[in-house]
C-alpha cells in the first residue's frame, strides 16, 4: 500500500505536489479502493471525487486512469432497483390480467374461425356460442369455454362436444319424446323437412310434428293436438273425380319395415313420414330413425387454444406489463 503518486508517479506536468488531495490506494480482491488520508480531513468525499483531477489521476466518462492505465469505476443502483422491483412487483397482477384477457380474446377469435371452416353452414347461433370469462387482479383466471343455457334450445357444450372429442352426442329433447311413441333411438332430417339456409329444421316445425303425434308427455299434454286441429292440418277433402284427397298434411310414424301398424305390415324405413294428395299416396320421410350417431372430432378447439396461447401470452405480458409501468402512480 502506498500515496498516490508514489510507486507510480504524479499526473505529468503538474510537478511532484498534490494540491488538496492526499489518498491511499488498495489493491483488494481484485477491487480498487480509495481512502481520504489522515493528513487530509477535510479530502472530498469519494462522490465528489468523480468531478475532480486528483492524486496523479484524473476521472474521465466513468472511467479512472492512473498514468494513462484504465480502470472501471462502478455505481451501484441497488436502491433504485429494489424501488423498480417493488413497483413492478404490485403491477404484476394488473398486467398478468390483461395478458390473460387479451390471449383469451385472441383463442375465442381463432376458435370462431375454426368452426366456419371446419362445420357446414355454421348458424350464427354456433358462431356465437363461445362464452368468456375475463380474469381480475384477484383471479389470475381466463376461461373459454362453449355456453352451458340455451333456454328451451339445446345448450351448445352439449351439441358441440362431440364436434370436439369425438363419439356419440346425446338426444335432443325431441328425440326422447319421439321415442315415447315411436322406436327410441335418434332422428335425422329426411327430405319431408323443411330446412332452413343452414340445413337444420325449424324449432317451430319440431313443435309441430310433435304436437300433431301428440308426443309431448304429461307435462306438454296440453301442447298436444286435439282431433280437430289435426283434421284442419290434414284438410281432407275430395277431388273433383271423387277421391279422398289430403289437401293439406298428415304425418304418422314407421317403426321400420316387417312391423305391423293396425291391420297393415310396414314397407318404409322407421322414422316419422308425412303424406299428403290423393289418397295420400304423396310419401316423403321427415326424420328417419337411427340407432346411433357418431361423430369424428373435427374442431380443433384444444389444440387451436394451446397454439394461441404459445405464440400470444408473452408478447401480451410483456405489452401489459409495460403499460401497466408507464401508467402506473
């Protein structure tokens, strides 16, 4: 250990003195350390020091040189840091909400897209059967999932899972009333439907047939049709030759070819079928029957959320997160 300026000398052209300044160096750990020296109490502080051409050194842009030898000065900022820390630490909730919420929206966004391409003529009610649940600052949470109420209609988690996992799907509600009069099983649009733009029937047409085959069970009993009103439905009439004619519809259930119906062994393929024309020999099938209906998995949804989520979270944390710094009091 040694003065500054001794082993190595003073700053040239300034003479052998050391005006105002005398320090010790150490060399520890690696580590340059300067002390004020006893002979000097009034030496200024190490802070001050950076402004100043002492000691046979002198400080330039955060760099100290002793005889043109560089050396690293370093400032810690620890404080500073561990203030930013505890201010993006309360902000983390904040932003990891909007991350959420923002990915969620993108997976609802790319789940859409996904049922116009892979379903046939999706109705707008499928389209918009996704439902969202936001996350809070509370509840680190964000969910997707398929509508569970639908009213008197079908809810969509129970029509579209099998869209998404595959096999069977569950009967409809008219499915099972149809199976209190007719074979249990499943119902299929035939060509007798009448079939909106997207290929479904009408609820209105479903209310319809099942009140004309009085279908509806105790608690619908009212709903069902009475003689009279299926006789207005059917508006049996004659043709100018004298036939009995089916000026309006009638409709009756097969039970399958070989069953017997009265006094008459059945030819058509179970379902419901309607008649209408001359004797009612106008036949066309409704719903035809079938035992079972399984369905292939065709929509993505898994699989498309997992992808989003990959490619979206971070950016969307790392967006928020600097919002939520930039905003924040």
């Amino acid at each position: 250990m040694g003065k500054a300026g001794g082993p190595w000398g003073n700053r040239p052209g300034k003479g052998d003195s050391n005006p105002g300044l005398s320090l010790f160096t150490s060399f520890f750990n690696g580590g340059l350390y300067f002390f004020p020296s006893k002979a000097n109490a009034h030496a200024p502080s190490l802070k001050k020091m950076a402004s100043l051409e002492r000691g046979g050194g002198y400080i330039f842009r955060g760099g100290l040189y002793f005889l043109g030898r560089p050396m690293l000065e370093y400032t810690s900022t620890a404080k500073e840091g561990a203030r930013w820390l505890s201010r993006g630490e309360r902000q983390v909730p904040y932003a990891t909400s909007l991350a959420l919420n923002r990915t969620a929206s993108a997976i609802q966004k790319a789940l859409v897209e996904q049922m116009g391409q892979v379903f046939d003529r999706p109705t707008p009610y499928t389209l918009r059967s996704l439902r969202l649940q936001r996350a809070t600052k509370q509840n680190l949470t964000a969910s997707v999932a398929y509508k569970d109420f639908a009213g008197k209609g079908t809810a969509a988690s129970k029509y579209l899972r099998p869209q998404v996992e595959g096999g069977m799907r569950r009967q409809k509600r008219f499915e099972s009333a149809l199976g209190r009069i007719g074979p249990s099983g499943y119902y299929v649009p035939a060509g007798g439907a009448d079939q909106d733009a997207y290929g479904n029937m009408s609820r209105g047409q479903i209310v319809k047939l099942l009140s004309y085959l009085q279908a509806f069970g105790e608690q619908g009993y009212r709903a069902n049709a009475t003689d009279k009103s299926r006789a207005r439905t059917a508006k049996v009439g004659r043709s100018e030759a004298g036939y009995r004619r089916i000026n309006g519809v009638m409709y009756f259930i097969s039970r399958g070819k070989g069953t017997v119906s009265g006094n008459r062994t059945q030819h058509l393929p179970a379902g419901v079928w309607r008649k209408t024309g001359t004797h009612g020999a106008d036949v066309a099938p409704v719903l035809l029957h079938v035992d079972s209906v399984s369905y292939t998995k065709r929509l993505p949804f898994y699989e498309t959320a997992d992808e989003v989520y990959g490619t979206r979270f971070e950016d969307e944390f790392t967006q928020a997160f600097e919002q939520a710094m930039a905003t924040a009091r």
